[in-house]
C-alpha cells in the first residue's frame, strides 16, 4: 500500500479557516482509523453524539461523514481530521490498516455459527447501535 495523500489544503478552502482551524480539536486520540480496503479509508470520529461519527474517504475525491454538517453541505472538519491523521501514518501503520476487513472476513469464516451468534451477541449487549443494527432498524 502506498502512503496516503489527501489535500488538506482542499478542505482548508471549501471549509474556511475558521471551521477548518477546528479538526485540530479532534487529532488527540479523537480520531480512530478502522482500516483501509483498496484507496479507500474507514474511519470514526468522535463527536457530540453518543456514536462516533462514521467517515470514508477515497483518494480519487469520493467522502463521506455520518454527521449533520456533512448532510448539510457535504463537508465538515471530521473528514479534515481524518485526512490529516491519514496523511501522517507511517508505512507499517498503512499496512496494519490496509486489508484489515478482509482479515476479518476471513477470520469470522473459520468459526462456527453458534460462535459467530454468541459473538454479536455480546456486541450487541456492549456497543451502543448495534442491537438496532443486527435487529434491521438501521438507515
């Protein structure tokens, strides 16, 4: 996987400074990569919300954030702080990320049914959200 480059810059111009200046707030352990399939980043972020917010980014431009700046003008200060937080990985930390949901796949394809029930479940007890999830309520 090559090392990520997203333009900051960009969203510094379509966010404005003074909103722009804020994605700094969330770079304190606010923002946590979840992994990297392809050119294209998952990732949640903290916010005023009980859930984090969800964010995806693609290098070629695609974005998207779960939060309601986004919905509103299809650009917010999460996506800023994830691109900047994505910019600054390291190559051992973009091969952690890079593949990780396949892992998973893969992974979960080795268990038993009743292992893989019993394991949302406990998800399902734990993480706010996905109970709602599992039991198709989600958007």
């Amino acid at each position: 996987m090559h090392k990520l480059n997203f333009d900051l810059d960009a969203y510094r111009e379509r966010l404005g400074e003074k909103a722009f200046s804020r994605h700094h707030n969330y770079l304190n352990g606010q923002v946590e990569l979840a992994g990297i399939d392809e050119r294209r980043l998952f990732a949640w972020v903290a916010g005023t919300d009980d859930l984090p917010y969800q964010v995806e980014l693609v290098e070629d431009g695609f974005e998207f954030c779960s939060c309601p700046a986004f919905d509103e003008s299809g650009v917010c200060k999460h996506l800023a702080a994830v691109a900047h937080t994505a910019n600054a990985l390291g190559g051992d930390q973009i091969r952690s990320l890079s593949g990780r949901f396949e892992r998973l796949r893969e992974s979960l394809s080795l268990e038993t049914p009743q292992a893989l029930i019993d394991r949302l479940a406990t998800l399902a007890k734990r993480v706010p959200g996905v109970l709602e999830a599992l039991e198709g309520e989600e958007e």
